[in-house]
C-alpha cells in the first residue's frame, strides 16, 4: 500500500472517529455551534417570507383552528364551502387536526395575522432541520452538510412557507427516527419511548405519518435479527391511532384515517393518468423538489455515470415529444413541441432516477440497517407519492428530504477525495446553486399566494359601495380573504342570484363552475401579476406543485400568465345555473 494511500486511510478513520457517539458528553450539550448556524441559516432563507398570503389548503387548517378554539373536543364540527356547496368539514379535509391544535394555540397568544402565524411555523421548520442534523451524525460524516442539502430545497422551503402540516409531520418523523435509532442501539427504552410518542405525533399531524411504523419495525428487524420488547414501542402509536379512529367514528360517523383512504382510491380510479406516465411525473417531481441532488452529481458519481446521465437526458428529451402527453399535459401546442417543458422535465427525472440509484447502491455496497432503513424511506415515499397518493405533489415528495441529504453525505464520504485534507468543504459548493434556485422558487410560490389576497382587497373596495351581494367562486387563499372582507363564497345548491349581483370567478382555480351568459354578462377582467418567469403553478408552463393535474413539473420557468379575475354581473334573477366555458 502506498504512503499517500495510507494517509487517506488514517484521515477516513478521523473522521469516522468524529460521529459522535450516543453517550458521548458531546450529547448533553443542547445546542451546539453547528446547530445554532442550522437555525441561522433556516431562519435567514424563510424570514423574508413571513408575511406570505395563506395559500391552497392554509384557510382548512385555519378554519378547523378557529372552531377548536370554541370547541377543543369537536375538531371538525362545523360546515364549509370548499366543493361548490356547504359541506361537514369532516367530509371535505383529508388530514388529521394537530397542525390546527398548533395553530389555534398560537393564535390565541399571538394572533391570526400571516407574520404571527408564519413566524409560529418557523419553528418545525427549526426541528426538522436540527433532528435531520442529529440523525445524520449517527449515519454520516457531515451531517451540518446533510441536514443542509436535504432541507435547503423547493420542496422545503415553499412546505415551510405554508401553515399546513407537512413540515409540522416531517419534524416529528425525523425526531421519531432519530429517537428510535438511538433507543435501538443502545437499549435506551425511555428513548424508544419518545420516539413512539413522536410517531403517533407525525401520523395525528398527517396520515402518511403512519408509514412510520413499518419503516421502523422492517429496521428493527434487520438490526436485531428478532423481534424483542422493542416492538412493544411500536404498538404505543398503533393504540393511540386506533383511539383517534374510535374519537372520530362516535364525533363523525366515520374512521377519517380510512376515509382519506378511500378518497385517494376514489380519485386514483376516476384518473386517467397511467401507471407509467406517473412513475415518470414521480421521478420529475422528485428530482426537482429535491434539486441539490442534481448539483451533487458530480461529486457523488463518476465521469462515466454523469457521461450516461447525459447521454439519457438527451435521449429521453428526443424521444419524450413522440408521446406527445405525460398524463392528460400535452407536449405540444399550436406552435409544435414545447421544448422548454421538456427539457426541465427531463433534466428533473434524471435527477429523480439519481436519487433512487443513490438509494439502491448504498444498499448494496453498505448491506446494513441503516442503509435499508434509507433505502426504504426514499422508495416507500417515492411509491407513495408517484403511485398511491391521490396526485402526485410536492407536499408528498417532502418526507424524501432528510434522507436524500444524509445519502449525499454517505456517497460522498466513500470517494476517495473526500479523505483529503480540506475535501469536506467540497461538500458545500453545490448548495450554492440549490439555494438559489430554492429560494427563487419559494418567491416565486410567494408572489402568486400574494395576488389572490390583493385581488380580494381590491375586488371588494371596487364594489363595496354596491347594494348588492357580492358573490365569488374560487377557493384556496382567494376563499379566505374574501370571506374576510365580506364576500360570500356561492353554493350551488342554496344561494340565489338577483339582478344587480356580482360574481367574481377566477380564472385559475378549483371547482369552478362559471355562468350561463343568459343570466350573467362578463363585466370585466382585472389581472394581477405573480412572478412572470417562475411559477410552482401554471397549466401553460407545466407546472404543478400542489397538484400534478396543473402540470408535470413541480415548478417551471418560462413565460407565466397573468393571474385574472372575471367579474360578472347578474342581469337575471336565478337560482344558480352553471355551463362548461365562461363567456
């Protein structure tokens, strides 16, 4: 063996050396500098974001948080127009209400504005990171690296810019495997404690939580070979699961964890996006939400896998247009091929595929329980998201994140580079284009929240001085700020139009169904602009991230449409009749 050869050897070795171990007294300190610079940075890249309209499904956590604030024991008791018409809220969301706990509680203290709330939300934002850091320092050599390119990413950043329960469910889920793995290793059962109380925690914030228990169990069993008390951690989470499923069969009718079951098949069934078109979407989803991992290529695969790499998104940019459509998105328009949704959706999926072969070679060359334990998150979640979920969406992609951050680190420390003196510094050169782009992406999901609070804002001091009912259609964000300033959202099945009424539709939106122009006449268009390059949702640009029936892509740069508003007045008294185009 060569000197230099030895040399790298005994450097590897220090560094294996510097993974702290579990009873370490390193441990005991509560913060260390590495943590206390996560915080820095997380809060230095959301804080210019704190002010951000309540966005998509924001006003369902929100509305559920205001009635447990009169009614802690009946989270769900109360009616909502989200379908075209009133409905049990009970019926209508498909998460569970921990998030809204959280909320109600914080706004009792500090308010319901978008800072208060937004800045409350900062803080699982804060856990995810730091419990991403400390189970990385079991599983990698740079874990500040780690918890860094799994967390500075689209995916991330736009969740944690929402008061919704994804970053909430991450935060736990990562403090569960963290708990666990340490429990398991050392015998520590109040740890294995905590880690169940933190898995019943991510599945009552969001369902996909309970993925959890089997992830773990399958961990387990490789590491110990046999099932031992430590399975009697894992029914903790199953008892109080099937206790909530009791709660809300007496309050509701119904188990709701069976309920968001059956809706995501219901919809899975009536669409018809095949199998493999969503593998592919699943794939561009992936790759984009988690951009770092596209940056790290070089690092982390050799001359000849990023010759292949190329080589297959050159191809697969040729071949795609002959498909002509990825699901139900067409590839082509009036002017022929869309060359620029091509080639962003090839570059992504590539990136998808990186990732998942990361996964699948770390299992192979490692064989160990920590790298199955991986394995099975980022492919468990890649075939939830892509294959069971009722869309495909960023919001699902997320739970990927912590583990594609501490697989970067894993794969980088077997290069034989990574031994040198100094190489570790290498590890952070990429994240400086994922910021970038993340946070861009993050502005950009930033500005069109913030247009449909202005056009509620400005719709209702235009018509204010009106007689009339001033009636919308639209929810998300738009719902929410209407209902704010006095806009009544229309029901398909109870609201009466008058002459004179007016009706505000806009043009991108959810369950809309625009006006016969028997009744009704176009008055006039306002639009208002988001970001005119970037978008995380457009059907014109491809993009879908909260939804892929938008786009297969979870965010697209290219020419973004103005966000517009029709404004119909009423010229005949009706009951509501609704016809395919407006007019």
């Amino acid at each position: 063996m060569s000197k230099q050869k030895v040399q790298r050897e005994k450097s590897l070795q220090k560094k294996k050396k510097q993974i702290i171990p579990v009873d370490s007294p390193h441990t005991q300190r509560i913060l260390t500098p590495s943590m206390i610079n996560l915080i820095i940075i997380i809060i230095i890249c959301l804080a210019p974001f704190v002010d951000k309209a309540f966005h998509i499904d924001d006003p369902l956590f929100l509305w559920t948080a205001k009635h447990i604030q009169n009614h802690p024991l009946d989270f769900y008791g109360f009616s909502v127009n989200w379908y075209g018409t009133e409905m049990a809220m009970s019926d209508i969301t498909k998460n569970p209400p921990l998030a809204s706990y959280y909320i109600a509680i914080v706004a009792s203290i500090i308010g319901w504005s978008e800072i208060a709330l937004h800045l409350a939300f900062l803080i699982p934002a804060i856990g995810a990171i730091l419990g991403t850091y400390l189970l990385a320092r079991q599983f990698c050599l740079q874990p500040a690296a780690a918890a860094l390119s799994g967390m500075l990413t689209p995916v991330f950043l736009v969740s944690s810019t929402n008061v919704m329960c994804d970053t909430m469910m991450l935060a736990f889920w990562v403090w569960a495997v963290y708990f666990w793995v340490q429990g398991l290793g050392k015998n520590k059962s109040h740890f294995l404690f905590l880690s169940a109380l933190f898995i019943s925690a991510s599945a009552l914030t969001k369902y996909y939580g309970v993925s959890l228990i089997p992830l773990l169990f399958l961990y387990s069993i490789f590491k110990r070979r046999s099932v031992g008390r430590w399975a009697f951690f894992l029914l903790i989470p199953v008892i109080i699961l099937a206790g909530y499923q009791w709660a809300t069969f007496v309050l509701y009718g119904k188990d709701l964890l069976i309920d968001a079951i059956s809706y995501t098949s219901g919809v899975r069934q009536a669409e018809s996006t095949g199998i493999f078109s969503k593998g592919l979407i699943g794939l561009a989803f992936t790759g984009g939400c988690l951009i770092s991992v596209l940056f790290y290529s070089p690092l982390i695969w050799s001359k000849r896998v990023m010759a292949i790499g190329v080589f297959l998104i050159a191809l697969s940019a040729l071949t795609l247009p002959l498909i002509k459509t990825i699901g139900t998105f067409q590839l082509h328009d009036g002017n022929g091929v869309r060359w620029g949704i091509v080639i962003q959706f090839c570059l992504f999926a590539v990136a998808g595929v990186s990732l998942l072969a990361l996964a699948a070679l770390d299992l192979w060359k490692r064989r160990d329980a920590i790298s199955l334990l991986l394995f099975m998150w980022i492919f468990g979640t890649f075939v939830f998201a892509s294959f069971i979920n009722w869309t495909v969406n960023g919001r699902s992609i997320l739970p990927m994140a912590p583990a594609a951050g501490i697989l970067l680190m894993r794969r980088i420390s077997q290069q034989s580079e990574s031994s040198q003196p100094g190489s570790h510094r290498a590890a952070y050169w990429p994240l400086i284009p994922a910021v970038l782009i993340s946070l861009l992406v993050t502005w950009s999901d930033y500005t069109l929240a913030n247009t449909a609070r202005s056009a509620a804002f400005v719709i209702h001091n235009k018509y204010k001085s009106h007689d009339s009912t001033l009636w919308f259609q639209g929810h998300w964000g738009f719902q929410y700020y209407m209902e704010s300033v006095g806009g009544k959202a229309f029901d398909l099945k109870y609201s009466e139009l008058t002459r004179g009424d007016i009706v505000i539709i806009p043009l991108q939106g959810t369950n809309l169904y625009p006006l016969h122009p028997d009744y009704a006449k176009l008055h006039q268009q306002i639009q208002f602009y988001p970001c005119r390059w970037l978008t995380t949702i457009s059907h014109s640009t491809g993009s879908g991230f909260y939804s892929h029936f938008y786009g297969p892509l979870p965010f697209a740069a290219g020419s973004v449409p103005f966000e517009e508003y029709y404004v119909f007045s009423v010229i005949k008294s009706i009951r509501y009749v609704p016809q395919k185009d407006i007019k």
